[in-house]
C-alpha cells in the first residue's frame, strides 16, 4: 500500500513539476526581478527610506530655528481679590501732599500721626485685566546653529549610507535565496532523470529475469533503489519549497501567492578569474561599512564643534505687540461703551495697543565646568571612533584571507566534484551495458548507481558553497551596487 500511495503520488507531482519547470524557461522572475521586488517591499528597505526622510525632515527642522518665530498669545484674567498696595507714608492731621523733610507721601488718617507702612488697595490695578500680543523674534546670530546646519547636512548623508548598506545586505540574502531555488530545481530534474534510468533498468531486469536471465534478488535490489530514488525526489519537493520559502521571506513577497523563477545556474560563472576580477582595482573606502564610519566621525567631529561654540554669545532680536485692558469685572473685558469720555482718560473702545522691540545678547560666562566635562566626553567618543577604523582596516584584511581562502578551497572542491560526478555517470553507463550484455554483476549496478547519486549531491553542494563564497567575496571587495537595480522607490 505504501509503494502504491508513492506511485500515485509521484504519477501526480510529476506532470505538474514538469510544466512548471517549462514555464520557467519563458516566465518567472530573474535574479534582477528578485532584488529590485525586494528593495522595494522587503520590511527593512521601507524601514531606511523611512529614515532618509526623517533625516531629510531633520534638516529642514535645523532651518527653520534660523527663521522668524512667531507666536501670540491671548491672556483674560479676573483678581477676585487684589494684592494690597504697599508703601511708606507720613502720616499727619488734617494734612495730604507730600512731606517736604521725607518726600514721603502725606495722609490724613484721624488718629494717626507719623511715619508708617501701610498696605492699601492698588489704585492703579482693576480686578479684570486683557492682553493680547504677538511675540517676534529673530536669530541674529548663534554658533551652535552654524554648527547644527553642518551636522543636519551630514546627518542626512548617514541615512543614506544606511540605506545603502541595508540594501547591500538585502541584495547578499536575496541572492543567495535565489540561487538555492535554481540548484534545488537542478536537484528535482536530476531525481527525475535518475528515476527514468532505475525504472527502465528496472523493466530489463524483470523481463531477464521472467526469461530466467536474473534473480529476483536482482530485481528486489533495483527495486529497493527506485523507491529511495521516489522518496529522496519528494524530499527534494520539500527542500524546493523551502527554498522558495526563504527566497519570499527574503523579498517580503506573499508567502500564499505563488512564485516562479527563471534561469538556470550552469549561467553562474565560476572559475579563478571571478578572484582576479574582484581584486582588480580594490580600496577599503569603497566598502561601504568604511563610509558609514567615515560619516560617523565627521559627525562626531561637528559634535566636538558644537561643544564649543555653546561657549559663543548669541544674539537676537524681538518685538512684542500687542494690545491690553482693564475692567472692574471680567464682562466688561467684552464691552466697548467708554467710562469718563468727556475728560479722555479712556477712548472710544477699551482695548490699547503697546509694542516694544529690541535685542538680546546672552553671553555665557561660568557652565559650572559642565561644558568643559561635554568636549572632554566627545573627545573620547571621537578616539574610540578612530579605533574602530583601525579594526575595520584589520576586519577587512581578515575578511579578504579568510574569504580568499574559502573561496579557493569551494572552487577546487566544486572541479573535484564535478569530475567525480562525471567519472560515476561513466561508471554507471558502463556497469550497465555490461550487465545487460551478462558479463557484469547487479550488485556493481546498484553500487553505480548509489555512487553517481552521492557524487550528484556532492556536486550541488559543492556548487552551492562555491556560489556562496563569491557572493561574500563581492561583499568583502565592496563590489556590490544596489545603483545597479534602481527602482523608482530608491533613488536618491
């Protein structure tokens, strides 16, 4: 029961796998269709675009503190109770002016003679009072802004330094996952071919053996091969559709939505010469894990700046205008009769203007050694920026040997591979034909058989680690440009 579920299942998976694999020859997305999808959709490509307009936001922010600042301001208040007034009077009968010997002012309490404080109702300050005024002022000139537009320039560029080593990053992954797409589908179509050799030695082997040319040991022994053969090919089902997997994870494409790929990975080029062309013309700066560190430290250097020129005066200038009014009752804040009109101690309406301007000079003189202590700190943050760059150049002299030499030893194991891939083809055509001619054994047959599928897997295998290993030598010589798939959501 068991065998039959396989051939039923193998009889409906094979038809379907083998249109598909003719619709990938004329559709389906290519290795450039992959990156360019994902640096448009995948979570993190979105995430630093959304950065670089942050950054870009930030700078106009730094602008703007240099523009005019404009605000009003509308303040209605109502003293239930008022302060009392106080002052200094000298206080005589029947006598109000003031005292000639004092200039103190005179008051004529009955009762109360001399010199006293006395705390009286204001009678310059009514219970409801308005204002209403606009606030200009303008920087005139400061150090730290000077420094900041530096800074917000510079801060920019780090985004997009960002930017580009999260794409770089992407397109690494991105190609990686594709090509394990491609060797998992060479895999399937090399189980197919394998299947079709074993099953039609299969047939010869029970046709010799019903003319009583075999043993039926010989026929349960090819038999047992073929059904390996079935189940390693549905592992590789398994193994292709993870591939895939990971290659939609990789792009953020719709896991339930399906995804075909075109290509085919013998259009890889790799041989001694993919080395000599990487190194061909190489400097560190060009990486871009350098170039983010170099906008670091120009970062870090403006820090240092800003640090002293928070020690500069800064001058600016102001204008307030506005109106205001008073009333014995916060309504009458909202009325326009007039009091006392005849003698023009108030006008036609209630609310006066007033406006004063001028500038401002803050000079800082003594920060307590707070701002002596914020330069040493950047100095020091500064130092430990340059000791990075001494262990990026040495990280980068790592990566080049270690790279150099992983790459090599896949190269040499993927030719060993291919020729022991070729050899066991050999083997097994040969230990085929000799045992359908009776001059060679089944158990040489299975054993060919079992070799030239070991050395397949070798080879795919050894293929893949050699792929690999190119890619992390593109990424280790800086040779990998995300300009190269510009999309219309990453240009800069």
């Amino acid at each position: 029961m068991k065998r039959l579920y396989q051939t039923l299942l193998l009889t409906l998976v094979i038809p379907l796998w083998t249109h598909a694999q003719q619709q990938d020859t004329t559709s389906g997305l290519s290795l450039d269709d992959c990156i360019k999808y994902a640096l448009e959709n995948a979570v993190d490509a979105k995430n630093v675009r959304v950065d670089e307009r942050i950054a870009e936001a930030k700078v106009k922010e730094t602008v703007g503190q240099g523009l005019p600042q404009i605000s009003g301001d509308v303040q209605l208040a109502h003293n239930q109770k008022l302060q009392r007034f106080f002052n200094q009077y000298s206080v005589v009968q029947g006598f109000a002016g003031v005292d000639p010997e004092t200039g103190l002012p005179l008051l004529n309490v009955p009762g109360v003679e001399g010199t006293d404080i006395v705390a009286m109702n204001s009678p310059f300050q009514l219970k409801s009072t308005g204002d209403a005024k606009l606030t200009i002022t303008q920087l005139l000139f400061s150090g730290s802004y000077l420094v900041g537009l530096k800074a917000a320039s510079t801060y920019k560029e780090l985004a997009y330094k960002t930017t580009e080593q999260t794409e770089i990053e992407l397109i690494q992954a991105v190609t990686k996952a594709y090509y394990s797409v491609l060797i998992a589908n060479e895999r399937i179509a090399l189980f197919d071919n394998n299947i079709a050799r074993v099953d039609s030695l299969l047939r010869s082997t029970s046709a010799m053996n019903k003319n009583g040319f075999s043993e039926e040991i010989d026929v349960d022994r090819i038999r047992v091969q073929l059904n390996n053969l079935k189940i390693d090919r549905i592992k590789g089902l398994n193994a292709q559709a993870l591939s895939l997997a990971l290659l939609k994870f990789q792009m953020n494409y719709p896991m339930a939505e399906p995804l075909q790929v075109k290509g085919s990975i013998q259009s890889v080029k790799i041989d001694d010469s993919v080395l000599a062309g990487l190194q061909e013309g190489f400097d560190p700066k060009n990486r871009i894990d350098y170039k983010v560190l170099e906008v670091q430290r120009e970062l870090q250097r403006l820090d240092i700046k800003n640090k002293y020129a928070a020690g500069m005066p800064k001058l600016s200038a102001f204008a307030n205008l506005g109106y205001s009014t008073q009333s014995p009752n916060i309504g009458g804040l909202f009325k326009t009769e007039t009091n006392l009109k005849d003698n023009g101690i108030l006008g036609p309406d209630k609310w006066y203007s007033y406006s004063m301007f001028g500038v401002t000079l803050n000079v800082p003189i003594f920060s307590g050694l707070q701002r002596t202590y914020q330069v040493q700190q950047a100095k020091l943050s500064m130092l430990k920026i340059e000791n990075n760059f001494t262990k990026l150049n040495r990280t980068i002299e790592r990566d080049i040997e270690q790279n150099s030499i992983t790459f090599r030893n896949s190269l040499e194991s993927l030719k060993a591979q291919e020729e022991n891939m070729r050899l066991a083809a050999k083997v097994a055509r040969v230990t085929k034909i000799k045992y359908e001619q009776g001059v060679g054994s089944n158990i040489e047959v299975t054993d060919a058989e079992s070799s030239l599928r070991e050395s397949q897997v070798n080879y795919y295998n050894a293929l893949f680690d050699a792929i690999v290993a190119k890619i992390d030598m593109e990424r280790t010589y800086g040779k990998i440009d995300p300009a190269n798939y510009t999309t219309t959501t990453n240009q800069k």
